[in-house]
C-alpha cells in the first residue's frame, strides 16, 4: 500500500462516519429553526382547483378548509399597486394581451370564466368572483394566515413594496419570501430580512450536491423553507420540457436525488419544513407524507384536508 493511501483511506473513513453520524443528529452542531408556524396544507394560487385562482374567493374556500398557508404571487400595476397575480401577461388569465405593469389597478380586467387547472390538464376551475385582488386587501382579510410570496422578476420597486407592506401588517414572522432566482432573493432578504426565505433553485442544488459530499451536517442553512415539485408528477401532471423524453429523464434523475429519506429528515430537525408541490391526487400526497414532508402545497385544498383529517398527523420519515 502506498503511503498515501495508508494514510487516506482511515481519514476518508473517519469523514463518512462523521458525516453520517451528524446528518443524523444535525442538533449537536447546529440550533434547529423555530418556526411561528406549521404548514402542512397550502393553497397553491389560493386554492385554483376549486375557485378561480388568486381571487378572493378562492381564498376564502382554502381558509375554510384550515389551509396553514396561501401561495401567491405578486405583480405590480402602472401606478404601484401590488396586485396578486401569477402571470406578467394577462392574456392566459384574462384574455386580455396586456402587461399588469402596463395597467392601473383599476383598469385591470376580469378573469376568464373558467380557467385551466395547470398541475391537473383537462381540468378548469370556475368561480363567481373573477377580480384580482390588492395584496394588501388580502393582508387585511387574513391578518393572521402565513402567505408564501413569490416574486419572479428583479423588479427593486414591487419588492420594496410587498416588504413594506410586510412590515406596515407586522407579518414578518408569517410571510415568506419565495423566488426561483438568486439573484431576486438576494434583493428580497434585503428589503426585509425578518421574513423567512424558501430555496432558490440554484440554493436547493447547492444543498443536493453538501448533501452527497457529506458536508452538509456541517454547512448553516439560513433557508427555513425547502418548497420543491415532487419528482413523480413530472411527466404526468407537470411537464417541464415540451420534449417527452426530457420530461421522462428529468422524473428518473429528480425522483433519485431529491427523494432521499435521510436528507428530508436531516433538514427537518434542523427546523427547515420540506413541503412538496403542486400535489393534486391523494396517491401524490401519500407518497409525499411517507417521505417524511412536512406538508403538501396543492391546488384542492378540500381534497388534502380530507386526506390529513383521514389520515392523521403526518409523521416524520424514519
């Protein structure tokens, strides 16, 4: 055996049973997250399975389900209005070929009467109310009820706002910022870092790959959220790629690397809540729970609030 090796392999050994050993009890080193809430069930879009998305409406039925969370996303109109809406463009929603940021509030179209399910093609949800609404008319509807914002563009102004907002409703604690990109996220943290953030794409690859080196049980995680698609939707509910064969790979490698048991497990005693999307059928939200998730973001919270009455608490992965 060369000195190398003699010398290597009893360090590499030591490091993977370090490594495992604290990525199972992560609380020796690091002091777990405390969160002001638990979200087991959400509302994604408000609810858009039931009722319109987004709208008052929509709401209204989630919170009558106990949802633990509403998931929305903002715009912001012409003349600064910070308006919930999923899309930039209208047109999807409305029918109408505009920008929101092209519009004053009160110029803003009404929803189509039915609109498409996204997480459940052939579907469509209708409603009477077909308004969108001012995020802080929904702050005020809702003082008390935890909301994920997510904000898609580097847009500094629709930013500052949504964190003022945050502030003026004292809802620091309950309102979390959420963004696909790092770069947004950095800009939300610093209009208001008293809201807890979610994983930014690029921040979720960051923590697979700790995670299969072995470093993870000794990196902080500063997130207290991990909001991730659940892998075996892909292909059958979300298609990412319009390439059937990118979809079918995306599902093989996202359902190897994301479902892990131990990790799921590793960032929920450090207080970090795994909730997996856009849950719509009751195998799905099995599936998820038996994984150890936290909870389940879904567009009929009617249908998971059953299940979770059914089937009870969820329990922690082993």
């Amino acid at each position: 055996m060369s000195p190398l090796l003699y010398y290597a392999l009893p360090a590499l050994s030591s490091y993977v049973m370090l490594s495992i050993f604290f990525l199972r009890r992560p609380r020796l080193l690091h002091t777990p997250w405390v969160s002001a809430f638990c979200l087991r069930l959400g509302a994604h879009r408000g609810g858009s399975g039931e009722r319109l998305e987004n709208t008052m409406e929509a709401m209204e039925n989630a919170m009558a389900q106990k949802a633990d969370l509403l998931e929305l996303d903002c715009q912001l109109t012409r003349d600064g209005v910070v308006v919930v809406s999923h899309d930039k463009n209208l047109y999807r929603q409305s029918g109408v070929n505009r920008d929101v940021g092209s519009l004053d509030f009160e110029e803003l179209p009404l929803y189509k009467e039915e609109l498409e399910v996204y997480f459940s093609p052939g579907h469509f949800a209708h409603g009477s109310d077909r308004h969108m609404v001012r995020l802080e008319d929904v702050f005020r509807r809702f003082p008390w009820t935890p909301m994920s914002l997510e904000v898609k563009e580097q847009n500094e102004e629709l930013i500052r706002k949504i964190a003022g907002l945050v502030r003026h409703y004292e809802r620091d604690e309950i309102t979390i910022w959420a963004s696909e990109k790092s770069s947004v996220m950095k800009k939300c943290k610093a209009a208001n870092p008293k809201m807890p953030t979610a994983f930014t794409i690029s921040r979720g690859f960051w923590v697979l790959l700790l995670y299969y080196l072995g470093l993870l049980p000794f990196i902080s995680i500063p997130e207290r959220f991990l909001i991730s698609f659940l892998p075996t939707i892909i292909n059958r509910t979300y298609f990412p790629f319009s390439c059937s064969g990118l979809n079918q790979l995306a599902a093989v490698v996202s359902k190897w690397l994301i479902m892990r048991k131990s990790l799921i497990q590793h960032l929920e005693q450090r207080g970090v809540q795994v909730v997996f999307w856009c849950l719509n059928e009751e195998s799905d939200f099995e599936v998820a729970f038996r994984l150890g998730a936290t909870g389940v973001i879904t567009d009929y919270p009617t249908a998971l609030r059953r299940y979770l009455d059914h089937h009870g608490p969820p329990a922690l992965a082993s």
